[in-house]
C-alpha cells in the first residue's frame, strides 16, 4: 500500500537586489495618489496642440420624418395563446409557480400527493 503525504517545499531565500527591487516597487505604489485618496494632486493637461471640440451653432435644423409603408402596421399582431385541444384536463401547480399541465387522472392525483 502506498501513502502519499504533501511535503511542502522550502521557501527561496531572495537576494539583496530582490528585496532593493521590491521595496522601490513599495515605495512608488505608496507615493500614487489617487481621487480617493486625501492627497488630491490636480493633474495639468498637457498641450498636445490638437484644437478643442468645438459644435457648430450653425446646424441644419430639419428633421426628417419616418417613411410611411403601406399597409398599417410593420409587424403582425400578437393576440394572446389560448389551449384549444380536447387531451388536456388541467393546469397543476406543484412548487410555487410552476404551473404543470395535466393530462391524467393519476397525474392529478400524484400530484395532489406530493404536498409537504
């Protein structure tokens, strides 16, 4: 029989140079500021030569109605979806809103039975 165990391995020793790498990384994640934080640097745009938006008050005022198709209505009408065969004795509702149809007196019945 074989036992297997989880050994778990020997934690690296990192070097000088790691850890100096690490803590400037530290360092300037800590100097960021952010919106949210309490030290709110305001940020200056940089003048990148490109003219600011500008919209025209000159516009062209029409507006154009929808084209009118013939025939009334673009989609056909949805009237509501109604039963019409004769196998169906009922609608039952087993859990909550989950309405079942019922074909059967056994179905019915089993379905009367399985109440908590």
């Amino acid at each position: 029989m074989m036992i297997f165990t989880h050994q778990k391995s020997k934690k690296k020793n990192s070097t000088q140079k790691q850890k100096a790498e690490y803590q400037a990384w530290l360092d300037s994640v800590n100097s960021l500021t952010t919106n949210f934080s309490r030290g709110i640097k305001k940020i200056k745009l940089i003048n990148t030569g490109i003219p600011p938006l500008v919209i025209s008050t000159n516009r062209d005022p029409k507006q154009y109605k929808s084209l009118v198709t013939p025939g009334g209505h673009t989609t056909k009408p949805i009237h509501g979806k109604v039963y019409t065969g004769t196998a169906m004795k009922g609608i039952g509702t087993l859990h909550k809103s989950n309405a079942v149809p019922i074909f059967t007196n056994e179905e019915a019945i089993d379905q009367a039975n399985m109440r908590r």
